[in-house]
C-alpha cells in the first residue's frame, strides 16, 4: 500500500492483502519457499497484492500474524485423524487407484504381529508434488504454516 493511501486495519483487510503481509514479514528465503509450493496463478496474485504495499505498519505485522496464529491454533484443534482421514487425504493426493493399493498394503501389515512398514513410513513415499496438489487448495496462510 502506498505511502498516502489510508492504512487499513487487520480486520478489514482481505484474504490475499493478509497472505501478502505474512509473505512480506518473512525474510526472502523463506517467502520463496512458500511461492514455490504454489501454482502460477496463485504466485501472480499474491505477487501483485505484494507489489501494492510498499510500506506495512509493525502493528499491523503484529495483528495479521497473531490472527494467523490463532487461526492455526484454532485448526489444529478442529483437525481429526484416523484410518478414514488418512485414506481420504491419500486418495486426493494420489487418486484412487494409487491410495487404494497403499491403504491395502497398510491394512495388511498391520495385521502381522511385527509391522515392517508404519503407515508414516508409507506416507513418506508419496511425492512431493502429489502432496502439493493436495494442500494446493488450501488457504495461502496455511500453506505458508
């Protein structure tokens, strides 16, 4: 936001004018990082709302990341897990047929006395990109989480 335009107050900024300010906050590596796990239409838009603030009042840093914060708490209580959520997730990040063979081969070993492979171990063998399709949805401040 330029100089002489009037600063807004956290609560009536938008979604994207709050995503901006987090990346903003960040040093450039990390902003990077965070640009780089989303599509290009996404990067574009956040980098136009970058482009329009030139100066961010420290206060106003403060209250978008302590929203941030709270929000996150507040997800991470609602969040659930379980064998259904594990299957549901895997399912949007790799599509039926992959997600169906790695619930069966979890199902199965978790049947033997001496599990060799955990579900987490399984889960590490996705990649990163079929990870990335599934969180790309997201809210750009929980991706930035």
């Amino acid at each position: 936001m330029a100089d002489n335009d009037e600063v807004k107050k956290s609560d009536e900024l938008t979604g994207k004018e709050k995503a901006a300010i987090l990346l903003i906050s960040l040093d450039k590596e990390r902003a990077a990082q965070v640009l780089q796990a989303m599509d290009k239409k996404e990067v574009e838009i956040l980098t136009e709302e970058i482009a329009r603030w030139e100066n961010v009042p420290p206060d106003l840093v403060k209250k978008v990341w302590q929203e941030f914060y709270q929000l996150s708490l507040t997800s991470s209580y609602l969040n659930q897990g379980g064998k259904k959520y594990a299957e549901e997730i895997l399912n949007r990040a790799l599509g039926n047929h992959r997600a169906l063979n790695m619930v069966d081969n979890f199902r199965e070993n978790s049947k033997e006395e001496n599990v060799e492979e955990s579900f987490f171990e399984l889960l590490e063998k996705i990649e990163p990109k079929d990870l990335l399709n599934f969180i790309k949805s997201e809210h750009p401040q929980t991706i930035a989480l």
